[in-house]
C-alpha cells in the first residue's frame, strides 16, 4: 500500500486510491517513489526465495529481524527497526490481524505460496481510506492475496503443486478462481505442510560436544480460504474472505547442556471472517466498511512440567468482533483529507485458576490530511485511542486515552526527477498485552503498567529512473532514523528468579540507516535479470539507568549489521538465482560482554527453475540448495537452525 | 553509465562497511589460578542460556576468575546452577535445569563425575543439596530427594516426600524438608522428616503455605519460611521446636534465612525490602533495621551465607538478574570487609569458603 507519488494527477486521487483497493493484484507500484519508507517483495520475488510462509519473506526487507526460533515448526516474529517484537502491525488483504494475549503474532502460520506480494511500511501506509486501526503500530507488515485480482473475472483458473525437501517437508497446495457470474468471483485455496524437522546440529561444549539431531521440532499444518469478490453496478465493491488454520507442532526447546529431552507442543486453531465494501460515492469522496470476526485457540502442554495434575494442559481461547468505518474525500485541487473509526472487542479466557479472563474494547478514531502540489506532498494525522479492559476476577487495568501524531513530507527537485527527499515523525504506543497485564502464572500482576511509546524519526533520498539499454531500471533509497522507547515493558524479578513482575521502566535510543537498492535489465530480448539488496546498520542502546552496568550497552540481539541480496537470470524457459541474507554478531544480553556475543552468520541459497508451457497449461519445476555452504548459525541463541538442505518443487497452473 | 558507477560504488562500500567487524571476541581462556584461601561462587546465570559460571576468588591477590570451572576443566556446566556444597574433599554442584549434579575436587575443581537426574530421561530438577554422616542429600522437584554415596558417586535411594521439595536442614540425626507444591495450582504446606538411620520419611510437620527457605539453631529448633501463596496468603517465618512439637510464627517478608552464633540473617522476600535482616531466634524480632551498619548499598540480595569459621557473611548481589553480578563480604558487626564482581557470572548465589 505505498503511496505511489501522484505528483500532476491531483484531480484523480481518489480514483487511483479506489482503482488500488479493488485491482490488488495487477499494481505495479513502484515503492521507491513513496514519502516514507515502503518495500515490498512481488510474487516473482517470492518464487526466487525459499520462504515457506511470510516470515521467510520478511527476512528480505531492511530493518528487520525475524526471531526465528529455527526449522519450520519454528516460531517467528518481527521487529522493525529495534522497535521490538510488538510494535510491528500485520495486516492481510488488507485488515489487521491481531493478538492482544501475546501482541505479536507467529508469522510461520501464514504460507507464501498464494500470497501476491508481502510489504513492509515504515509509519502509516500511504493509502486512502484506510481502517484507523492500521495507523496504531509503528511499522506494517501487510501481505495480499491473489484472490481479488481483476484478472480473476476474466476467466477460470486454477493451481496446484508440492514442495518436497529436507528434514521430511512434504507441502501440496490447491486453489481455483472461479468467475460463477459476470460480477462474481469465487475462490478457494488450501495447505498442507509435514515437516520433522529432525535437522543436525552442533553441541560444543569442550569433552562434551556432540553432534545431535534437533527432536521434537516436527509440524503438521493446514490452512485454507475461501474468498467471494462482487462487483456492483455501481462500481462497488464486497470482498470477503473465511481463512482457517490448524496446526500441531512440538516446541523443542532451546538446547540445553547434558538435558535432550523435549516434550511440549503447541496446537492452534485459528479462524477468521473478513469482509470489506468499498464505494466512491462521488468524483471526490470514497468509503471503506470494513468487518470481521477471529477466534485463535492455543493449547500448550508438557507432559513433563512436574506439577500435581502430571503436566500442564493450558488452552486459551481469544475471540475479537471487528469493525471499521472509513471516508476519503478530496477538498479542491491540493488537499484531500481521510476519517477512520474502528472498534474491536477483544476477549480471552483460559483453563487456569483464578484467570481473570479479560474483555478489551478499544476505540481508534484517525483524522489524516493530505497536501499535493507540484513538487511537495504532506501528509499528517492524527490518532486517538481509547483502550477500556473489563476482567471478571482480579484488577482490570486502567482506562487509556491518548492521541499520537504523525508527519510525512516528500519533496522531488522537479516532477520528472528521479530523486525523491522524504522525512516522517510518528509517535505511537503498543498497549501491555494480556500476557502482560493478566498472566498469572510467575508474575505479579500490575495493573497500573502503561503503554510503551516509541518516537521514529526518518530522514531519507530515494532514486528511481528508467532506461532504455541493458539496464532497464534502477531505484535505490537511503534512509536514516533515529528512534526513541520510553516506558519500555519489561520483565523484572521481583526478589525471586521465579516471580517476576512487569514494570515500565526501559529507554532505548535507536539510530539506523537502512539502504535497498533495485536493478532490472535485461541483455538480450530473451534474457534478462534483476537484482536487489537491502543493508541495515544500526545501534539499539540501553539508556534506562545510568548507574547500570548495561547503560549504553546494545540490546540483546542487535546486529550492527544485517542484510540480504536477491540476484536472478532469466533465459527462456529458465530462471536460476543466488540469494544470501547475513547478519553481523550480536549480543544475547544486555550486558555488552564478549561472553555473551553470539557470532555473525550468512545464508546462501541457489535455485534453478524450469517452464514447460503445455496448450491449456504449464508446468514449473524447481530445485533449491538452501544453506549452499552449510553454516551453522543460531538466530536465537541455543535454538540451532537448519544446515545445508534441498527442496524441490512442481506446479501445474494456468495462470 | 555514470549512474551504474555509483550503484557500484555503494554496493562497494557496504560490503566494506559489512566486512568490518570491530567487537571483541572471547579471549581464550587463561590459565587458571592455584587456588589457595579463598571462596567459590556458584553463578546461577540465565535460564536456557547454558551459562552457569563458578568464580572462584582469592583472598591473598583479590583476585576473581569467572569462570573457574571451564578453565579447570574445558567445557561448561550447563543450565542453572541452584547450589552446591564441599563435602568430604569433594565439589557437588547442582545443575537444576541440565538435570545433574556436577563432582569436582573441592580445591582444584578437577571434574571428576556427573551424576544423572533423569528419571527415564525426564530430568527430576535437583535443586537443593546437604550432607551428613558420611552422605550427601539432593532434593529434587519431582518430589524425591536422593541419597548419594560420596566414593561411588551413585544414588543409591530416592526417597519420596511431598510436591516440589525446595531445601533441606540436618538437625538432630534428622533431615528436614520444605516441601513448596510451587508447581502446582494448590500449594504444599509441610516439612517432610527423614530419620538418618531409616532414610525414609517418617512424616510431615504442617507448617504453612509454601515453605522454602529452611534452617536450624542445632539446639532443637528449625526455621522455615513460608512464602505464601503471593495473592492472598501473606509470608510468615514459622519457628518449629523439634521436642515440644509446638509452631511459632510472625509476618515476614524474607527470600532466604541463615542461622548463625544465636541470630537469625536474612534476605528480603519477594515482598521486602531488597536488604538484609538480622532477626533475634527467641523472639523472632528484629535485632535491628539492618543487618549492615555501614551504609553499604547492595541491589538485590539473593546469595546468603555464612563462614561458619568466622561468622562472616557473604551476601551474593544478583542485580537485574540478567547482568554481571557482585558478593559482598561484612563482618558479624554488619560493616563491609570486601567486595567483588563476578562478572560475566550472572546471579551468584551461594558462597563457599575453601577447605585446603
């Protein structure tokens, strides 16, 4: 959802933005053209890589780390920028999709393979109008699907293949796109991934290193979706979508000296409805409702917890009712301004004694303002949020109301330049989680505890221009940023390693320069390629307590460099790539000691893939060696990833 | 093209930019010190961090060597170090979450054996360890404390007592443990008896919701804490006269309690003050405000103990619980003799003097 820059097309804004919403799968956007930072990774990307859901795509974009907890089964969440794991929004098909008991959630549970593109969006997208929602985390990452491509009216279509590779992955998938009437399109999809996950790794502990085999780390998943888009006379739209997911999977654990055993496991039973209407009610003024019901199940044991019942059997259960209401309107040639207001009520109950089972309303009202002309484009908003936790036994915790900024300014030397200057400011806050504020087991509740601000400032230069020679594009863009946590939650013991409490006490300065570049060219009429790369640099430093032994220290697992290149040839029926994500070394504890650095690393990854198009369809085949150089590499200190392994694909469509 | 020259350029310098790397990496390690007069701290460090450090300092040099272990010995401890003790020129050091207990030679830290606490490979969580009359004693979460014979290195008994034992006292020929049930929604509220000369638990005194934290003034009397359930019940310190059978107890607020020469030392609990108490055993109040006299600032107090020599207490600082940590050395009038860090060991939390 970039806001692709619509210098001398002011009197079409609002048909743009309605043509963007409807048409998601045939925008061709160009993300170094947007006035905050925006990168995005297109289907061709996602074929390139080996990325079984999002988080492996994820892992691509500047910025980020992707806690991966290793394997498929493996866990995995994002943090931006060092604004840690919750501050980072997920939308799909363009509605947040939240957890309020963990505020984060497993990105392993979204495949890649029907996704159209994945993008990452410093501050607010760039898009009107939008759910106010979307407007409360410092950074989204938002993913589409190919189900409400236009292309899709046209005619039937359909897919299906398998992934097959290392450590026993098995992955089939199915979808067809039905147009049942001329305005109507049905379609469905659905996944299924088997892994082990046995994967061989490395104990070194002087007499008693050993090589092991990582155990309890196997994964069986299912997920699939339904998806209705109707067209109106009027020009209307109705998407809807019902997703479900359902896994079972082990949690191996992180590895632990002269103790292998590792029994608990994870189930989940994920559900949503969405659905979203979008209507241009005039030249000027466009409106979005958008509504949906989500219900996660989670249900973790360990047979081994050495409690009176003989294990822990914990389940939880987390419903939300969803609902947005949104207008554009364009206000004479330069501005054009956007309302938002959203309402969500949040509730999660548990098996455990004396839960106090929370119900959480919240309120976001979003006022955005839009400036246009000739070379400059403004943008501000601002956000108010109103958070009210009601808990049937226990403290609920205090009502919150506050409103948060933010501001965006691009600036191109002329219409036809190809340098785009660019800088935002946004102040936001994540709220405690459930977890956070209600989690009984080892922690003192404390009702009292507040949000946590972060404060992001980005200045930044893009570069975009086409050619007419070998080269046919280049874009590059360079951004620094400085960032700024105050009431940072945290963990604190309360005078027992065993029972902890949640306070708001961390501050951390953030400064960074993150750097993506893109090139396309092509050598002859058959053979062409394309390249990309993303670089971060960065410096997270703890700045809570000045008398602390970890005062300006670097937060734990801070590389100061980290970064990706992509690099693909394109001849015929055949494409081959190189891909390489590396990391510098970082620190898995506050306290800045050679002791606790955890060693930089790098992944390799190669992949050839064939077409054999047939009359009514064609076949693609791929081979990948992932991890070409077998390094072994934690990203989470003790939670090994996989070495060198292979997979290989096919797929029959008639795409 | 210019404008593929300057793309070329930055890439040049990224992977410049990427190819410095300018932290420190581990030194190797050094070669460790003869050990003399001195003190050895057990460093719990971090859960699933595999960093559990022993330092060992020298009085003579003032000198600390973290970790002394892996010098000695080349390879790690493991998980969670949760206590240890010298006994009959040995070292045992308790790995609760590796699930073994470490044997060394008690002066040069020698490796000399693992015992295994796994029960069918599931770790039992050994948590505690005492010794008497020739054996050493190891509590274990799993509601077991085992029976160690100290020149074959075996278990040769589990005994059975109740939920998640946390520690144990020897007083009178009898072992005494505080059976917690912290892992469980109902917690346990009894001391369990184990007669030396039986090795099997002969009963169980009602003391309190959650007893932890036990000790003994070898004149017939023991001292529990009972931590409560952290909601509701509040902690209390129950004194347990062993020939009378009779309980007495006040509010107390204390993590854990050390007897020594007729005063009751403690650490503030998880609702105290982060301080260090001095406590009259017959009357169960306190001596004074605090234990130190001279002012000496500590974080948070979670090693306790005393040279049974000198009556030197030894307080382990364990800060944040995630960084370095520092042992405090006061005199029995309160006032500070030394101090150090033990850094990078994280959360020291027993001190123990030198046998030579």
């Amino acid at each position: 959802m970039p806001g692709a820059f619509l210098f001398a097309q002011n009197k079409s804004d609002s048909a743009k933005v309605l043509q963007k919403v409807t048409v998601t799968g045939e925008r061709k956007h160009n993300p170094f053209t947007a006035i905050v930072p925006v990168q995005v990774l297109n289907h061709e990307a996602l074929l390139q890589m080996n990325a079984e859901n999002i988080a492996d795509a994820a892992k691509y974009f500047s910025g980020v780390l992707i806690k991966d907890y290793g394997g498929v089964g493996g866990l995995k969440t994002i943090s931006v920028r060092s604004l840690g794991g919750l501050n980072t929004g997920l939308v799909y098909d363009g509605i947040n999709i939240a957890d309020a008991q963990t505020g984060q959630v497993d990105l392993s549970k979204f495949s890649a393979t029907f996704v159209q593109s994945v993008e990452l969006d410093q501050a607010n997208p760039q898009q009107i109008p939008m759910p106010a929602r979307i407007y409360s985390s410092a950074s989204i990452l938002s993913f589409t699907s190919s189900s409400f491509n236009t292309a899709n009216f046209s005619k039937a279509k359909w897919l299906a293949g398998i992934n097959a590779g290392s450590f026993g992955l098995w992955q089939p998938y199915a979808g067809v796109y039905v147009p049942v009437s001329k305005n109507t399109v049905v379609s469905a999809n659905a996944e299924a991934t088997w892994a082990t996950g046995d994967y061989p790794y490395h104990i070194e502990n002087g007499m008693f290193s050993q090589k092991a085999y990582r155990t309890n780390s196997d994964i069986q998943s299912y997920q699939g979706e339904i998806n209705v888009v109707n067209r109106f006379a009027d020009s209307s739209t109705l998407q809807t979508k019902a997703w479900g997911y359902q896994s079972e999977r082990g949690l191996p654990g992180s590895i632990i000296f002269f103790n292998d055993i590792s029994v608990q496991r994870l189930e989940d039973k994920d559900f949503f409805i969405q659905s979203r209407y979008l209507k241009k009610l005039n030249e000027t003024t466009t409106i979005l409702a958008s509504a949906k019901y989500s219900s996660l199940f989670t249900k973790y044991t360990d047979p081994n917890f050495l409690n009176n019942a003989g294990g822990l059997d914990d389940r939880y259960t987390q419903n939300e009712m969803y609902g947005s209401l949104s207008l554009s309107h364009r206000l004479g040639e330069y501005f054009s301004f956007s309302v938002a207001s959203d309402l969500a009520s949040t509730h999660l109950s548990a098996n455990i004694n004396s839960f106090p089972t929370p119900t959480r309303m919240s309120v976001w009202n979003n006022l955005m303002i839009e400036f246009t002309k000739s070379h400059w484009q403004i943008n501000a908003s601002l956000l108010n949020t109103n958070i009210n936790d009601k808990t049937i036994s226990g403290t609920a915790a205090v009502n919150k109301n506050k409103f948060t900024p933010a501001f965006a300014i691009g600036y191109k030397p002329d219409p036809e330049s190809p340098f785009l200057f660019r800088f935002f400011y946004k102040e936001i806050f994540r709220m405690p989680t459930f977890n956070d504020l209600y989690y009984t087991y080892n922690i003192n509740i404390n009702p009292k505890l507040l949000p946590e601000y972060s404060e992001q400032y980005d200045a930044g230069i893009t570069y975009s221009k086409n050619f007419n020679s070998s080269v046919s594009q280049i874009s590059f863009s360079a951004d620094g940023y400085y960032n700024n946590i105050r009431d940072k939650i945290i963990a604190v013991p309360a005078q027992n390693l065993f029972i902890w409490t949640m306070k708001n006490i961390g501050k951390v300065r953030i400064t960074g320069i993150d750097l993506n570049g893109q090139i396309n060219g092509k050598f002859s009429a058959d053979l062409k390629w394309s390249a990309r790369i993303a670089y971060t640099w960065q410096r997270a430093l703890d700045v809570t307590d000045p008398l602390s032994s970890v005062y300006k220290d670097e937060i734990p697992y801070t590389p100061d460099q980290s970064g990706s290149g992509m690099a693909a040839v394109f001849y015929k029926i055949w494409s081959a790539g190189y891909n390489i994500l590396f990391s510098d070394e970082r620190y898995t504890l506050g306290e800045n000691d050679p002791t606790n650095l955890l060693p930089g690393w790098n992944e390799q990854d190669v992949f050839v893939s064939a077409r054999f198009p047939f009359k009514n369809f064609q076949t693609i085949i791929k081979g990948e060696v992932n991890n070409i150089f077998n390094q072994q590499y934690d990203v989470i200190h003790y939670y090994p990833m996989p070495g060198r392994s292979y997979k290989l694909s096919i797929t029959i469509n008639n795409l | 093209m210019k404008k593929n020259k300057l793309l070329f350029a930055a890439l040049v310098i990224v992977a410049f930019l990427f190819s410095c790397s300018k932290k420190d990496t581990p030194a190797p390690p050094p070669v460790p010190p003869k050990v003399t007069t001195g003190a050895f701290v057990l460093n719990q460090g971090t859960y699933g961090g595999n960093n559990t450090t022993l330092t060992y300092y020298d009085f003579a040099t003032g000198t600390q060597t973290t970790d002394f272990f892996k010098n000695v010995n080349g390879f790690g401890l493991g998980d969670t170090g949760s206590d240890m003790i010298i006994y009959g020129g040995k070292m045992y050091i308790v790995m609760n979450v590796s699930g073994y207990v470490a044997v060394a030679n008690s002066i040069t830290a020698k490796f000399m054996d693992t015992i295994s606490f796994k029960n069918a490979g599931v770790n039992r969580g050994p948590e505690n360890i005492a010794a008497a009359e020739g054996k050493v004693f190891v509590s274990s979460t799993d509601g077991t404390v085992a029976v160690i014979d100290t020149s074959s290195l075996t278990v040769t008994k589990f005994i059975t007592v109740g939920s998640n034992p946390a520690q144990m006292v020897v007083a009178s020929d009898i072992l005494y443990v505080s059976n917690t049930g912290g892992f469980s929604a109902t917690y346990d509220s009894t001391v369990s008896v184990i007669p030396l000369n039986t090795l099997t638990e002969s009963g169980r005194i009602v003391v309190g919701i959650n007893p932890g934290s036990i000790t003994t003034d070898n004149t017939g009397s023991i001292y529990v804490v009972c931590t409560g359930d952290y909601v509701a019940v509040k902690p209390r310190l129950v004194k347990i006269n062993i020939n009378s059978s009779t309980l007495q107890s006040v509010d107390s607020t204390f993590g854990t309690i050390r007897y020594y020469n007729s005063n009751l030392f403690t650490t503030g609990g998880y609702l105290g003050a982060a301080n260090v108490g001095i406590f009259n055993p017959s009357t169960l109040a306190a001596v004074r405000a605090s234990f130190i006299t001279d002012g000496t600032a500590i974080v948070n107090p979670y090693g306790l103990d005393i040279d049974p020599a000198t009556g030197d207490v030894y307080v382990g600082d364990a800060k944040d619980y995630v960084s370095s940590g520092e042992v405090f050395c006061f005199d029995k009038t309160g006032k500070k003799k030394f101090s150090f860090s033990v850094s990078p060991g994280i959360s020291p939390f027993k001190t123990v003097l030198v046998q030579q």
